[in-house]
C-alpha cells in the first residue's frame, strides 16, 4: 500500500482511484461496508481518503484522548483489507477552511483526480461541516466523478467507536472485537523501560499508549504480533495496562510479558491484542505477592488463549 500525505503533486499511478473517504478510527465493520462498497464500484485502484490529525484533535486539542489507533495501526489494518492508496491528507486550518464546492474540486478533483468516491451516509465535509453525502453526490455530477452513498449497517449504534471506546472502558475486549471484525490492537515500537519486569523474572516490552483512548486499566490476556526484526512471527502474552500502582508511576502504558520468549525487542514494532480482561490495577505489599500474582495472571492467559 502506498501512503499519501498531500493532495498536491501526486504521481500519475496514485491519480484515479475509487476511494471510500472518511476518519475510519478503529477500522471497524461500519468502516469495513464504506471500502467494500468502494471496492465494488467501479473498475479502478481502491484507495482511502482521510485525515491526520483526526479533526477532533485539531479543533479540540486539550480533549481527553479518543482515538481507538494511530496512524501505524490504522494503516496496516486498512493494508490487510487490499487498500492500494491511503491518502492521509493534513488536517489543519487549510482544509478545516475549505468550503465544500472547494473541497470537492481542488482536493477530489484537481489533487486526487479521483474516478469515485465512497462515503457513508453520515457523512459530514467542508467548512464547518457544511456539506453531507448528499452534497457530495451533487458535486460528483458536476465534476465528473461517481459517488455511492452507503447506509449504516444494522443497528448503527453497535458499530460506532463510541459503541467501541465504551465496552473497551468496561474492560470487554471481545464486545469491542464483534463490534470492530477483529481484536483490538495497540501497535506501536518498543521503549527502553526501567528494567523492573526483567529483574522480577518477566521482561516486558514496553509501549506507549498516549493520544489512544485508554482501555481498562488491568492485567490482558493478549496475542502479540513481532511486526519488524529478526523475531517477527505472532507470540501469545499477558498484558498489562496503567500506571503500575506497585511503583509509584503515573504515566499510563502498555507492558507485555510475551510467552516462551527470549531476545530483545527493543525498537522494533508490535501490534498487541486484547482478547480478555483478567483484573484490575492492584498494589501488593511486597514483591513476592506481584511474582505469585504474575504467576497466575500467566497461568489464565495461557489457558484463554489455548482455548481461543
């Protein structure tokens, strides 16, 4: 897959294609009938339009984390679904101020050349979010490209990252998973921690989870995905997510002790899923009771996993 920062000077291959447009967080089966959609109408490399940052965070910067991926996780999730061209246009005050009838022209049009586009019915564009789907359909006659509007799937409620961000919240991994069509992953490049985990016996792969909407804070049985470096291949672990009470942190991040594994991850990038929540944050009274406690947070996570 090609990825695309700009709608200006685009190569003539990245010209042309059928693009499902829209934010896309999450990736989820909404989502999933928009591309399927634009997959489907017309003869022409599939791509997806939509924006980084995420127009929330641009018009609301100091609001409290949202997003379910970021940009690494959204695009290789988009990848696997045969998308050829992601074209992550700037979101700032240039776009933001856009009027429709512009949009359409300068940046569908003249930028991206785009023979169709996909959107769902929801969809919201332009200066002060002035034009829908039905707008856009109007301007695709006068500007020569085809629009296909498509409608909500099911109950529209069950397939919201709202819907999402709250059962993940709720510690309900497997309802946000029904809800996305597949696990929810934290992807992103292993940080140099403090060494702790190792010194207790579980040295953990560190993450960090800032700009992501938090899931429950606790302990996670997991499937981990080694995306680069001589150990790529998919592990199954155990999780934890917080601030690590035990230690005084505050910062909230990703540890993951990876099963029956030996080397150093340190800079590669792993995509890590959620597949069950076991417990909460805790504070034990020495570290003999957090090693036992790892024991048996081990011990479940292999037996879920092997379970499936």
């Amino acid at each position: 897959m090609r990825i695309h920062t700009d709608w200006k000077g685009l190569p003539a291959e990245a010209r042309g294609a059928t693009v499902a447009m829209g934010n896309f967080d999450g990736v989820h089966l909404g989502h999933r009938s928009v591309i399927d959609r634009a997959r489907s109408a017309a003869a022409a490399p599939l791509g997806v339009v939509l924006f980084e940052p995420h127009p929330r965070e641009f018009f609301a910067p100091e609001a409290p984390a949202f997003r379910l991926m970021n940009p690494e996780a959204r695009a290789n999730r988009l990848a696997r679904l045969g998308v050829e061209h992601l074209y992550q246009l700037p979101f700032g005050a240039v776009l933001a101020g856009l009027s429709p009838e512009t949009f359409a022209r300068d940046v569908l049009v003249d930028g991206l050349g785009v023979a169709h586009v996909t959107v769902g019915e929801d969809f919201r564009f332009g200066h002060k979010r002035a034009g829908d789907a039905e707008t856009l359909r109007k301007l695709g006659v006068e500007l020569g490209f085809g629009v296909t509007i498509s409608p909500l799937i099911g109950d529209c409620d069950r397939y919201s990252s709202t819907a999402i961000r709250l059962a993940l919240s709720e510690g309900r991994p497997r309802d946000a998973a029904r809800m996305l069509g597949h696990w929810h992953r934290i992807e992103g490049e292993v940080l140099h921690g403090d060494a702790r985990g190792r010194e207790l016996g579980f040295p953990t792969a560190n993450m960090a989870i800032d700009r992501l909407h938090p899931p429950k804070f606790g302990v996670y049985a997991v499937l981990v995905d080694v995306l680069s470096g001589p150990f790529k291949g998919s592990y199954r672990g155990v999780s934890s997510i917080g601030v690590r009470p035990m230690f005084g942190e505050n910062i909230p991040n990703l540890e993951t002790f990876i099963f029956d594994f030996s080397g150093s991850l340190y800079g590669e990038h792993l995509s890590v899923a959620l597949v069950e929540y076991l417990r909460p944050e805790l504070k034990f009274d020495d570290l003999d009771a957090l090693i036992a406690q790892m024991n048996l947070d081990s011990a479940e996570a292999r037996a879920i996993l092997a379970d499936g």
